[in-house]
C-alpha cells in the first residue's frame, strides 16, 4: 500500500497551525516528495475515491509507477545491442554487396560475402559511412528519436542492409515508439548476436505483461556458456534479471540486483534511479504492513513523522519530537527486513526507514545527470498534489518543463492537474503537447478525450477515447468517459455498455444515476431503478445526499 493522502482529521486541524513549510534545499530530499508515499495513516487514492460527476483520473498510485519506471525499462547502454560502425561498414558499405547487374545480392551480413569483398578492395562509400557514424552517435547520446530518423534515411540507400534495419528498430525500441515490439520481432534475426536480440525484446514483452513468452527470451541467455561470446555483458544481464524480478513482482531481489548493478556501474544515473524506485516500492510494502498491523503504534507514528518532516515539520514534530534528529540506520541497528515469518512492528520500522533511506540516496545520485530531471520534478510535483499544496505541484511541473521544455511526463502533469481544476483549455493545450510527445499513453489519450467531451466536441472525444481503451483495455475510466460520450451522440445503447462495464471504478453513487438515465431513455425500466437503487445505496456508504433531480429525462 501507498499512504498519499494524510487522514483529513489530522491534516485539517493540524496543517492550518503549519504555516511555515522548511524550503527545499535539495532537490532529492526523499523524505519531502518521498514521504508522502510511504506516511502509514494516509488513505490510498484509488480510482473509486472521486466524488465528481465526471470521471476521474486512474489512480494517484498509477501515476506514480509511471513516473518511478519512466525510462527504465531497456538497458541505458543501447549501443551494447547495435551493429558498430566498422560492422556495418564491412558487411554493407559496399555497393557491390547490394546490387549484381541491378540485383539485390544475398545477406550482406554474410561473413563469407563480406570476406571475399574485403579481398577485392572494393571502394567505400565515405559519405554513407559519415551517415552511420551520425545515427550510431545520435544512439549513444540518447537521442533515440533522431537516431531512428537517421537510419530511416541510410536504408533508403541501402534497402538490404539487415544490420541498418536492425540498429533502426533499436532505435525505436529506445524512443517508446509504440510499434517497437512488432519491429524488433520483424527483424530479430539480424541482431548481431542472439543477447541482441533476446533481452530488448523479452524487456518489451514484459511490458506488455506475456511474463511466459519474455521469460523464454531470458532464459537461455540465464543458462548460456561463461566461455560464450554469445554471453551478454555483465550489466546487461542484471539489468534484465531486475526488470524481471520488478515486473514479476519480487522487488527485493530486483532491489538486491539493482545494488550489484549500481556497484558495477556506478557512473550510470539510470541504475541510481531505478534503484530509488525499486526501494521506493519496498518502503511502501512495509510501511503498508507497519500501518496494517500496528496502525496506532509509536514505531507507525515515527515513520509517519520522518516521511512528513522536511514538508510540514510542525505536524511530524507533533506527531514525533524530535524527529529532525540523526537516527540509526538499518546496519547500525542490527535488524535486517523480515523475510518470512511473523513481522513486528520494529522490524517494519527499520526496513521501510532503511528503504527510504536507499531511495534518498539513489535518488540524489541520479540527480547528478540532467536524463532524469523531469521524472524528479513529477516525483516531488505528485506528492505536492497529494498533499493538496497544488501550489508547490504547480511550481514543480513549471520548474521541470523550463529545464525540459520536451517532457512528455511533464506537459501530462500540469494538463491533468488543470483538468482537475476544470480548467479545460488550459488542461488541453497541455494534454495535447503530451500527447504529441507520447502517442502511445493510455492515460494522456483520455484524460485528453474527456476534455474534449467536457467542452462539447463529443465527435473528438469519441476517437480519443476510442484510441485510449485499444491502448489499455483495462483503463474503465476510459469507458465511463466513453460511455458519457455515447450519451451525448445520442447512442444510448452503447452509453449503457459501456457504463456498466466501467461500474466497477466508481462507488459513489454517480456513475449509477448515470447509468439509470440511461436505462430510462432505452425504456429498460427494470434495470434503471436498480441502478437508481445502487446510487442511492452508495451515496449513503459515502455520507453524500440523495440525488435531487429525476433520473429519468
């Protein structure tokens, strides 16, 4: 579990005391955007929690492992998996390869062809070379986007040149192009060698959730000869195993790896983050089980006080005295993180304090590269909206987008947090930058989709929302939006599927009076006062007042 909001018993009374906030000397200072995800006595946002008539976004929780898995899924050494320049020259910078009295030859990647040309000494072409190096260099400085672009253009040059086609699927794979799983399969046999291959093609399996078809990509390589060139580098192979563990739900083996692979390359800001996020993730588990079977004890209240103590050191202190002060850590205090058994509440303490205490470090470590400015500036951005200081949020997505103007995590962010505040076109514009930036996430397509329904242009609605649910089946805001949206086109019966599918997301009785408006219009009488009943129901668990208004139009 995931405390981010404080109880609003102890926020409201105690908050309003607080009003001096300590400024943020450190832009990592985990226990100020950190602590709001791991305080125990918070309530969690889920996507039942709304109380609009409109529906909300997915989970404040969703957003989170967005932001904390932001670039971290392929290895952050893409030129471990691409053909090198000298072995692209050699097997098709030679026209001669290609063409045979206006043919296409056999496989330029063919040792044997590339031998036989090498003895012929045949003239190179120095312009398409110069080409090569610019698009493996555009890979190697990250700019994934361009480097695709580039090798786009080379094929057109050389249209068989396999390794060319290999190295632009990479590529794309690198620029979150949606289609990358598709073109890496399509050209996986021109990998350079089977590691190529297997691992960014099992990491975007993973992705997806086929935990059966990656697992067949990973394990041969798990299982390969040490004495192999075929053996994937070191860091690569843990870099994977993490990813593997992460995403098959054992992050404190994916945290163990993430700390070998830190010792292994610490230069690499990519591990530091994923290391912060990872034992971000272990923090909340045990701060989740402190709260769950110690809710009242001094060891719950100590952790909430240390979470809180950079952002409103007023209440931490009130809820802890002296909480400013040097504690132990994990080490010093002899206790390790319970594995197995029976967790006591001191146990819980030390394990989620020395999480977030890996979290502070992995996390400032990652700071020292400009790559990862934008998921920190989200990270502090989230817990500032969480925290109901939509101020400091504002400030946080502001600052992030004048050092990054092109942060497609960003440009959500503000868009979501003005669609909170019914600002439509401001949440638009943003939105729209977003989406622009990131065609391929679920979450900016609706949000953006029901913007639009919300400024009446239902027909743009519908084929955002559309596109939004071909994306994520699963995301059932999207069809309750849709499902509105329905409505407004007039199509009642599609209105009525989808917002009886999408039921599950709401329990506060709106979504029901909704649906009975809808049920009435189709005439289905029966199932409109059982919704009606359901509204009436559910707005009652939540302590709302009855619908005024007749839910028949």
């Amino acid at each position: 579990m995931v405390a981010l909001f404080l109880a609003a018993s102890a926020v409201t009374t105690i908050l309003a005391q607080d009003t001096k906030k300590a400024p943020s000397s450190d832009p990592t200072s985990a226990l100020e955007f950190l602590g709001s995800y791991s305080a125990p006595s918070a309530v969690l946002a889920t996507e039942t929690s709304h109380t609009s008539a409109h529906p909300p976004s997915p989970s404040a929780d969703r957003r989170l492992r967005e932001l904390s898995s932001a670039r971290t899924l392929l290895p952050p050494w893409p030129t471990d998996f691409v053909w090198s320049v000298q072995s692209i020259e050699a097997a098709c910078g030679h026209p001669a390869l290609l063409r045979s009295e206006g043919t296409e030859s056999a496989e330029p990647s063919d040792p044997a062809r590339v031998s036989q040309t090498s003895k012929l000494r045949l003239p190179i072409d120095v312009h398409w070379v110069q080409l090569v190096v610019g698009a493996n260099r555009a890979l190697q400085d990250g700019r994934y986007a361009d480097a695709g672009n580039d090798y786009e253009r080379i094929l057109i040059e050389r249209p068989a040149c396999s390794p060319i086609a290999w190295n632009r699927a990479l590529a794309r794979a690198y620029a979150r192009n949606p289609e990358a799983l598709t073109d890496l399969l399509a050209v996986l046999p021109s990998a350079p060698f089977p590691a190529s291959g297997s691992i960014p093609v099992a990491l975007e399996l993973l992705a997806s959730g086929d935990f059966d078809r990656a697992g067949g990509y990973l394990d041969p390589l798990r299982n390969s000869s040490r004495a192999s060139i075929l053996k994937p580098r070191e860091r690569d192979l843990l870099w994977a195993k993490a990813a593997w563990l992460r995403f098959t739900g054992d992050p404190e083996r994916a945290y163990e790896t993430l700390e070998r692979l830190a010792n292994l390359e610490p230069g690499a800001a990519a591990v530091w983050f994923a290391l912060g996020s990872v034992a971000l993730e272990e923090a909340r588990e045990y701060s989740g089980r402190l709260a769950q079977i110690a809710p009242g004890s001094s060891w719950n209240r100590r952790l909430e006080a240390e979470a809180l103590a950079t952002r409103y050191p007023y209440l931490a202190h009130r809820l802890w005295p002296g909480v400013g002060a040097p504690s132990r850590s994990i080490v010093e205090a002899g206790i390790h993180p319970p594995v197995g058994g029976p967790d006591s509440p001191e146990q819980l303490f030390w394990a989620a304090h020395s999480a977030l205490q890996t979290a502070v470090k992995a996390y400032a470590m990652a700071a020292r590269s400009p790559d990862f400015s934008a998921e920190l500036h989200g990270l502090k951005a989230l817990a500032a909206e969480q925290e109901d200081d939509e101020a400091a949020a504002f400030r946080e997505y502001r600052a992030g987008l004048a050092e990054d103007p092109s942060s497609a995590i960003l440009h959500a962010g503000l868009g979501h947090l003005y669609r909170e505040r019914s600002q439509f076109e401001d949440a638009n514009r943003e939105l729209t930058r977003a989406l622009r930036l990131d065609p391929s996430d679920p979450v900016v397509t609706f949000e953006l989709g029901d913007v639009y329904l919300r400024l009446g242009d239902a027909a743009r609605s519908l084929d955002l929302l559309n596109r939004a649910i071909e994306l994520d089946p699963a995301l059932l805001v999207a069809r309750w939006s849709r499902g509105k949206t329905y409505s407004a086109l007039g199509d009642d019966q599609r209105a009525a599927s989808d917002l009886a599918a999408a039921a599950p997301v709401d329990s506060t009785g709106e979504l029901q009076w909704q649906l009975a408006r809808v049920y009435h219009k189709l005439g289905r009488t029966e199932l409109a006062q059982v919704a009606e009943q359901r509204s009436e129901e559910q707005r009652r668990t939540h302590g709302r007042p009855p619908k005024t208004e007749d839910p028949r139009p």
